[in-house]
C-alpha cells in the first residue's frame, strides 16, 4: 500500500516520484492519514530561528471552510509566537488519499 506521495507544487498534481534533481520546494511529502483528518506541517519562522515546525489539524469541515481555515491557522501562529515560512508536509484523510493515488496510478500525466 502507498502511504506517501507527492504535491507537484510547479505541475499543480500528485506524483509518485520526484525528479531528484528539483529544487526542493517544487514537492510537498503528502501522506495517508485517519479518515476525515488534515494535517498541515509548516516550518515556521521564531525567536530568529528557522528549523522549527508547526503542525496544525483539521477535520473535514474545518479544513473545506476557508475563514475557518485562516484563523485557525493565525491563531495557531499568534499562540505559538511564529511565522510560516513553507508548508512541508501534509497529511490528507485516507479516503481522498486513496482516490488521488488511484488517479495518478491510471492517469500518470493527469491533474487532481
């Protein structure tokens, strides 16, 4: 089973691959989570500090309403006394995660 696949930041897609010699923020690790769970991971800018991350959860709902969406994420970062700098890693429901690599199986070339 896949449980980790790959947001083409540059194609607007899923892979199953990544070109190795890409600049690293073309891909965003996308992996196989519990079903109806979100998971952004951000690395966040504090105290001048740049190595840390922040990961933020959502269930479907929260995830699909924007104003949700943005405030949770401004709070999150006001609680945290951080910044983002790049999201670097996402975990998406299995259900969706599973239709997206089904796609991307079949329709190698595809947009999802």
């Amino acid at each position: 089973m896949i449980n980790t696949m790959y947001y083409d930041a540059f194609a607007n897609e899923y892979t199953l691959e990544i070109d190795p010699y890409a600049p690293p923020e073309r891909y965003v690790a996308t992996h196989r989570g519990p079903h109806g769970i979100y998971i952004e991971k951000w690395r966040v800018k504090k105290d001048g500090r740049t190595d840390l991350f922040l990961e933020i959860a959502f269930d479907t709902s929260e995830y699909y309403d924007r104003f949700y969406h943005e405030e949770k994420v401004k709070l999150m970062c006001e609680e945290n006394g951080c910044e983002l700098i790049e999201l670097c890693d996402f975990t998406i429901p299995c259900e969706k995660f599973d239709q997206y690599v089904e796609r991307v199986g079949h329709f190698n070339d595809t947009n999802i």
